[in-house]
C-alpha cells in the first residue's frame, strides 16, 4: 500500500463469513517522521540543525540555498569529494537539515574519534555514536584520510603558517584583531547589497554567489575561532583545580557578543520610552502594531535604527525562506511587552550583565590564587588565557552574524523573482517561489511553470511545520536511532540533561514553541525544544531555559550564560513533560529539572 500510495498508510480490513479479505479503507500515517532519500547500503544521518537552533523545517529554497553554501564552502577549503560529499554531508529529511556520517563511522582511523567529535552536538548524539561503534552494520571497511589528500595537502601549506600568523597576532593584540573581525562584517554587509538588476536571470545569479564573498572572510573567521579556542583551552590548563560551572563562569557577561549587544539594545529602546508610549505597547496586540508601524501610524520610539542595525535577524534565521524582523516586527513589539513588566532594577538585563561579567572577573582572579599555590606557571597561562578569552570570544556569534548579511540578499532577490514569476503566471503567488529550490527556480525564470509543484512542496511544508517532535539520529530504513535505545534508568522524577549555563533557579515554566508570538514574564523559566539568536530577546526576562536540543556552544547556551541564566539543554521530552504554570526547578550543576 505505501508504494501504492507514496507514503505509509493506516489500513482498515475486515474478513466476511467467506474469509473472503475486503479492504475498508486506507488514510496517509501523518504521524510518522518522513522516510530519508532510499540508498542502496544503509546510511547514518544525525539531525544538524538543532545547533543553529533550526528544528522546524526549511522551506525548500532555503535547505537548497543552505546546501549551496555548503558546497561554496567545501570547495574553498579543499574538501569536496571527501566523506562529507561536496556539501558537507547535507541530506535533507522531512525539511530539516541531517548531516550523513555514514563514511565516517566505516573509516577505521577516523571511527573510534567521532565519538569526542560529536560532543559538541550534545550528549545524546554522543550516545548513539557509541551504539553504531558496536553495531556491525558499521563495522570499519576503509582506511585511509576521509578526504581527497592533494587537495587539502595544498590547502594547508597556506592554512597551517597563517594560522600561525594570525594566532600570534592576534594574541599580542587582541583589540586589533576585533576591529579588523568588525571592518570585515561591516563590508560583508556593503557587498550583500544588490544593484538594480534588469531580469530575474541576473537576481538569480546574484543570489547564487552573494555567500562566497563570507565562505572566503577569513578577517571574520580567525579571531573568531581563536576566541572560542583562547575560551576552551583554560579547561585543560585547570583540570583538577576548576570544575566546568566555575570555568562556564568566566565566559559570563562576555563583551563584543553580537547577539547580546543586539538584545540590551532593544532593551535600552525600552527604557527610553515615555509614558505614552508604555501604555501603548503594553496594551496593544503585537499584530496591530505591525500593521501600526508599516501605516507610519506608531510613534518615533527608536524601531528604525534598531532595525537598521538587526533587522535581519529572525527566529529560524538561517532559513531564507523565513520572513526577517524587518519585514515582520511582530515579535520585537511582543518583546518589548515583556520588558515593560519588569520592575525590579536588580532583574533588568543590563544588570544581570553587568553582574554576571563582574562574576566572571572574580573567578578569573579565584581561579588564579587556587592554582597558583600548587601551578605556578600553569595559573599564569590559564589567567593569561582567560583574560584574552573575554576579550575576543564573545565573537563567537559575529560569523552567523555576518553570513545572514549575504541570507536576507538571497531571500530578498528570491521574493523579487517570485514577483516576476507570479506575473508571468508561472507561479500562483509571489510567496511560492520559497517553495522551489534554485535548480527549480532557475527552469522557472527560463519559461517551465512550477505552479503545482510549488503548491504541493507548500502544503507539505505546512504539515511538518507542525511537527514538534523530530528524531535526532535516523538510518537510511527510516529506523529512530533513539526510539530504539535502551530506557534511561529513573531519575527520582527528574529530567535529566546537561548543565549549559551554571546556576539553579525555581520558578514557574513557560512552555513556548513559536517565539515570534511569545512573551516571558519576568521570573518565569523558558522551555522549548530548542533556541537561536532570534529568540534571545526572551532571554532577557527569563529566570532559566530548559532546552530539548543543542549543544554547550550553540546559540542559546551560549548567550544564556551571558546573562547568567541558569541552562539545562538536551532534556529529552522537555516541552511535553513539562507544562506552563508548573514549577520547576532548574539545576546546572547535576544537569537535572525537578517538580518544585
């Protein structure tokens, strides 16, 4: 019957007094995660998205534009043909974004490493890992380097001395280095802005090649990278005299973190706001101060610089196909709802900042008078270290940043072709146009008309956009790597994660799975399957976060230690165990979220 009628099918049957079999009838099973591409052996694929916090699907032009990327990045590092494919192992499921590590897992150098590899997907990958390492199935079958060795032989005789280069620099002045990293963005956003195109052939070809210009920004890259590392390698330094909450805490209250100058911004647009102005955006549904604000009917309160500046951010940010704020400023306004309610001065955001930045000094200086009585020189070097880390790894956020400049070009240009395909009634709507990808859209601009196949791509994306579980580990069969793994042994009613942010908070949780309509209020305990940037606003009246996905490094960890907000990630079945109004409590320290 599936083959009968392109998907799984829940069948209705029943035998007469002949035994005679009669067929009732046959529905589509819904409910079932959509089966990966058939391949002729089986494959691993882990779910990727979660770390750019994106576990709704992508719209097609958006998963087709994300592949392109990958495939403009692989060959500038001299990848492509490797284990990974030419676009980094990308194999879209259900719209959303797996990576295929099947290769990897048969590669008899490689194998026994992936498990440390996928740590920072979180603990729950690393878990499944060790389960294909034993399963036969996967038993190693090749040997040698996962990648073509020529190529990246030539690559990394540049690579290798400029890294050294850069590392030694930008060491000796890490400002500097900050300031080209910034220089470098803000000409990324100059070259992102399209010139006046005659047709859609030329849109299309722009669209095409805007990321390059960011896959090759190394300005952007290498102080990135060298932050992250400067943040990290204290850990090995300290092992011993540190736990990782107190070292979590020195990356508190970061400076020159994008993303959190982006959510004090909006916060500081709060508070200076007169009366009028409070009562308005206190009162007034989200959606009407939209369609306020693009009538010109809403008072100057500062909205146009701030998304002059981050406009083109958005929850689900990496997916052209999803609207910018500065096309939709529904949430900004929901936002700013939710800072209005805060009243304690204690619990502003920019107090919790400053606080959570003035704890990260003292453990520096903690850290340093523990390990000097017994590691002299190694103290040194790990406050050497840690001093350098806050001052270049709040980057971490700029690269994402920077490459949504050459994204919103994309959609833009897109939105532009479907305008010119709408008219020439080669699609229903201008809209649809998000629902193709570029080869597709290309045979478009050239006459075909994609009408129907835009309109069944949209209705399959619908379905799954209501989707709100999604397997993180699947074989080719179609088989939830999870669903099959032995129980987690009880944990006395606890949900048990992994501690992201240190601390411990009780209060009431708020379940939110769309945060475009969402608000927090102050002291309630944001849970949801997982977090970007685009959500962080929400951050800044939340007590905790409790997350089902990610990873200590992905996004919102990331900025939640900023602020100092307790975080427990990777908490299977969070946002189904747990319900608004509940009280829990959420400990870091044991990775645990307990009733009460």
């Amino acid at each position: 019957m599936q083959e009968s009628f392109g998907s799984p099918q829940d069948i209705e049957w029943a035998l007469d007094r002949d035994g005679e079999l009669w067929l009732l009838q046959s529905r589509a099973i819904t409910t079932l995660f959509p089966l990966p591409p058939r391949t002729d052996d089986l494959r691993v694929y882990f779910e990727m998205g979660h770390m750019q916090g994106m576990l709704r699907p992508f719209t097609p032009a958006g998963m087709s534009a994300m592949t392109h990327g990958a495939k403009l990045w692989m060959d500038s590092a001299g990848l492509s043909g490797g284990a990974f494919g030419d676009a980094m192992g990308i194999v879209p499921v259900g719209g959303r974004l797996f990576m295929d590590f099947s290769d990897l897992l048969r590669n008899k150098r490689f194998r026994s490493r992936l498990p440390q590899m996928m740590e920072v997907y979180g603990p729950r990958n690393v878990e499944i890992v060790q389960r294909l390492l034993t399963d036969p199935r996967f038993a190693p079958t090749t040997g040698g380097l996962p990648f073509p060795v020529a190529p990246l032989l030539k690559k990394s005789l540049v690579v290798v001395p400029k890294a050294k280069f850069e590392l030694i620099r930008t060491l000796i002045n890490p400002d500097a280095a900050r300031e080209r990293a910034f220089r470098a963005t803000e000409k990324l956003k100059r070259q992102a802005r399209a010139p006046e195109f005659a047709n859609s052939q030329q849109r299309l070809r722009f669209a095409e090649e805007v990321q390059r210009d960011f896959m090759t920004a190394s300005e952007v890259i290498w102080p990135l990278f060298i932050g992250i590392l400067l943040g990290q390698l204290p850990k090995s330094l300290l092992k011993g005299v540190a736990t990782t909450s107190e070292l979590d805490t020195v990356l508190g209250g970061l400076p020159h973190n994008v993303t959190t100058e982006m959510d004090l911004a909006l916060w500081r647009l709060t508070t200076g706001l007169d009366d009028e102005a409070r009562e308005l955006l206190r009162s007034t549904p989200p959606a009407e101060l939209t369609d306020r604000y693009r009538a010109g009917e809403l008072p100057d309160i500062g909205l146009d610089d701030f998304l002059a500046r981050y406009g083109h951010r958005a929850p689900a940010e990496v997916d052209v196909g999803m609207p910018r704020w500065s096309e939709d400023p529904a949430q900004i306004f929901a936002t700013i709802a939710g800072y209005l309610r805060i009243t304690d001065p204690e619990q502003a955001p920019d107090r919790r900042f400053e606080k959570s930045a003035a704890r990260a000094e003292a453990m520096i200086d903690e850290l340093f008078q523990r390990a000097r009585r017994e590691r002299p020189v190694r103290a040194h070097l790990a406050r050497f270290l840690m001093r350098r880390a806050r001052k270049l790894t709040g980057l971490r956020e700029l690269g994402k940043f920077a490459w949504l400049y050459s994204l919103q070009a994309v959609r833009d240009q897109l939105l532009r072709i479907g305008d010119d395909l709408s008219r020439r009634g080669l699609l229903a709507r201008p809209g649809d146009v998000l629902f193709l990808e570029l080869d597709e859209i290309r045979a478009a601009v050239g006459g075909s008309d994609q009408s129907a196949l835009a309109a069944e791509r949209k209705a399959r994306y619908d379905r799954e956009v209501r989707r709100r579980a999604v397997p993180i580990a699947v074989l080719s069969d179609g088989t939830d790597l999870e669903a099959t793994a032995p129980p987690a042994p009880a944990a006395d009613g606890a949900l048990v994660g992994l501690g992201a942010s240190p601390g411990k908070v009780t209060g009431p949780a708020r379940v939110v799975h769309d945060p475009a309509t969402a608000r927090i209020e102050p002291g309630e305990i944001l849970v949801a399957t997982t977090t970007d940037p685009g959500w962080t606003p929400l951050f800044m009246t939340a007590a905790g976060l409790v997350t089902e996905t990610g990873s200590p490094m992905a996004h919102g960890p990331t900025v939640a230690r900023e602020y100092g907000i307790p975080a427990v990630i990777c908490v299977r079945d969070a946002t189904t165990e747990i319900t608004t109004g509940q009280i829990i409590t959420v400990d870091a320290t044991s990775g645990t979220v307990t009733p009460g």
